[in-house]
C-alpha cells in the first residue's frame, strides 16, 4: 500500500510539474546600451550589436553646445528611426537589428555620427 501510495504521489506530482513547463522558446531580453551626447559628439561613438537581439540605446544629450538635438538611428541599409534630443533627458531608441554588417547614427545635420556594428 506504502508504495502504491508513494508511486501515486511521485505521478503527480511529476505531471504537475510538467504542466508549468512552456515548449515555447523564450525570446532575448533586450541589451540596454547608453550613448552620451557631448562637446564631442556621440560617446561612444561605436557600438557592438547581435543581429537578432532585441536592442536599446539610450541617448542622453549633455551639451546644448552642438547642433546634435536629434538622433538619426540607421536600422537597415534603407530603414532609419529618427528622434528629438531634449537636454539632459535620455531618449530610448528600440531596434532590432536584422543583418549583419556596419549601420550609422548621426545628428540630424549628419555632423556628428557614429557606427553600429551588427555581427
């Protein structure tokens, strides 16, 4: 009886825990990156991405001394996301980078760049 007993709670408690495990795959969290805009420009002014991984840059203007009040994002080789640069107010920018190779961000005079590298 002990065992029947045993075997009984084992099954269930196996199959309860079966029940709480999702098949689907999980999908990437985001990878946050800060970006400063400076007297310099964009620092840094070359950043690292993973093709397929949910991204965010999060840019913060520091300097009212540059003509970089926006953010033009290139996000394929034909596809850009373009945003306002309020002084000292970090503006996320969310993208998903779909191929590999070597995209730009720049102000929106193009006089202050920089390169996302996809891998």
């Amino acid at each position: 009886m002990t065992k029947i007993l045993l075997s009984l709670f084992l099954t269930t408690a196996i199959t309860a825990c079966a029940k709480d495990v999702d098949a689907t795959p999980s999908k990437p969290h985001a990878v946050r990156l800060a970006v400063s805009v400076t007297e310099k420009g964009f620092e840094p002014d070359n950043l690292t991405v993973q093709k397929g991984v949910p991204t965010i840059l999060v840019f913060t203007r520091k300097t009212d001394k540059t003509c970089a009040k926006e953010v033009v994002l290139q996000i394929t080789k034909t596809e850009t996301i373009k945003k306002a640069l309020p002084l000292d107010q970090p503006v996320e920018v969310a993208a998903t980078f779909s191929e590999a190779g070597k995209l730009s961000y720049a102000c929106g005079m193009n006089m202050m760049t920089g390169v996302v590298t996809v891998q």
